[in-house]
C-alpha cells in the first residue's frame, strides 16, 4: 500500500530544470563543448560538480583542468543560474502541481523532497510550497547523487516509510534510475523515449493525478 511521495523538485514541480540547462549550456559554449539535447538529457537531475564532469567528459576535456577551476565554473554556473531564479514566482510551478500536492496532503500521504538541488529551499519558498513537505533529504549530505538510489531510499526513510510503500516523481532519465534503485516506484513525467525504464509514464504534469496514477498501477499491476 502506498503511503508516501517522494519528489524530484527542477522540471517535476517547477519549470526550473529549463533553467539549469540554460545555465549549464551557457558555461558549455565558454568552455567550447559543443552542447546537444543528449547532453541536456544526461545533466538533468544530476548534481553541481557531478554535472560539470560530465560535460567535461562529453567534450573530451576531462583532464585540462583543476580542481580549483572546476569548483570555480561550478559556482559561475550556479550565479547565472541564480540570476535566471530572480522573480521566480508560482507562476512557474508547472501545470497541475500545485492542486496535485494539495490532494495528496488532503489524503493524508507524507510528501518528502528528493532533488540533488542545493537550491531547492529557496526554489520552493519562492513557489510557496515549502508547506506542504513532510520531509526533505539534504542533498550536501549524500555519499552518491543520482543516479545512485541514495537519496529516494534516505527519502523513503525521512517518512519512516519503506520505499515500496513510496512512489518517486521524475523528469530526469537519472532520477527515474535512482528511484528504481531504490525500490521505490517510479513515474516518469516527460519524454517516454528518454524516460523508458519508469513503471508509469506520463507526458506531462498535466497528466499527473491521483486518480491517473491508481489507474497507471491497476494496469501495470506495480
Ligand atoms: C537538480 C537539477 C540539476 C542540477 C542539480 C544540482 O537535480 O535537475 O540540473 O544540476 O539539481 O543543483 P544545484 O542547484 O545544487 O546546482
Ligand atoms: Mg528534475
């Protein structure tokens, strides 16, 4: 029986993932790798320094730099993203999230926030939807980001739940990985082609009910 949620924030509960990608391709042309949506795809969901290494590798420039000038593009990435959050407001919760998170605490499920986002505090008072969450995983205090099942299986446990009682919500290919990992179940939100190994797909948020993912688990028989 699924008692509890565990959500990914960028690109599942707010258009934020749009931005990290700007920001990510922006520190990719003045780093001269060559961005592409594949690229985009693999950085989604992935934390600060685990990103950049991968867009490094990607552009074959793993070793031509050092660890002080990584850790200094890591942090020029986040000032421009930072600067592209200036005025985020609810606006940008993406469609139907909000009355969606609203029922699931209505039903009294616990909700616990499992984003690799160091600035997902501040993303979520922005929104005004800190309120809502029972519990969130600090994502400073992981061993491994996605993704490694390590932050929805500290989810699950922030609820002292099992994570088979849990579903896991995400938009990332890495995300939907870790939730797996985990023993949780996954729902994919976005591209079914990227998101192939999530037990329920949606297209979009819109798509994400209570009433669509009962009927997602009575077909799939998850
Ligand atoms: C989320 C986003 C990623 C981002 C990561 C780290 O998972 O989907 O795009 O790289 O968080 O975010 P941060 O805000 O700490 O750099
Ligand atoms: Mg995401």
């Amino acid at each position: 029986q699924i008692k509890g949620f565990l959500f990914d924030l960028d690109g599942v509960i707010a258009n934020t993932s749009a931005y990290h990608s700007k920001a990510w391709h922006q520190l990719a042309d003045e780093l001269g790798v060559t961005w592409t949506e594949d690229l985009g795809n693999q950085l989604k969901g992935v934390g600060r320094m685990d990103s950049l290494n991968l867009i490094l590798k990607y552009g074959h420039k793993e070793n031509v730099y050092t660890e002080d000038e990584k850790v200094k593009y890591a942090e020029e990435k986040n000032e421009n993203y930072l600067k592209l959050l200036n005025g985020l407001d609810k606006s940008e919760i993406l469609p139907g999230m909000e009355d969606f998170i609203k029922d699931l605490s209505a039903h009294h499920y616990l909700i616990s926030l499992a984003s690799s986002s160091k600035n997902s505090p501040l993303v979520l008072e922005k929104l005004d939807l800190r309120k809502y969450f029972d519990e969130k995983v600090d994502p400073a205090t992981l061993k491994h980001g996605k993704p490694d099942p390590e932050i929805y299986t500290r989810a699950a446990e922030s609820l002292k739940l099992k994570p088979e009682e849990c579903i896991g919500l995400e938009d990332a290919s890495a995300g939907v990985t870790s939730i797996n990992g985990s023993g949780a179940i996954s729902v994919g939100i976005g591209d079914p082609t990227v998101l192939k190994d999530a037990d329920i797909n949606f297209n979009n948020t819109s798509e994400v009910t209570l009433a669509n993912i009962e009927k997602a688990m009575d077909n799939k028989k998850v």
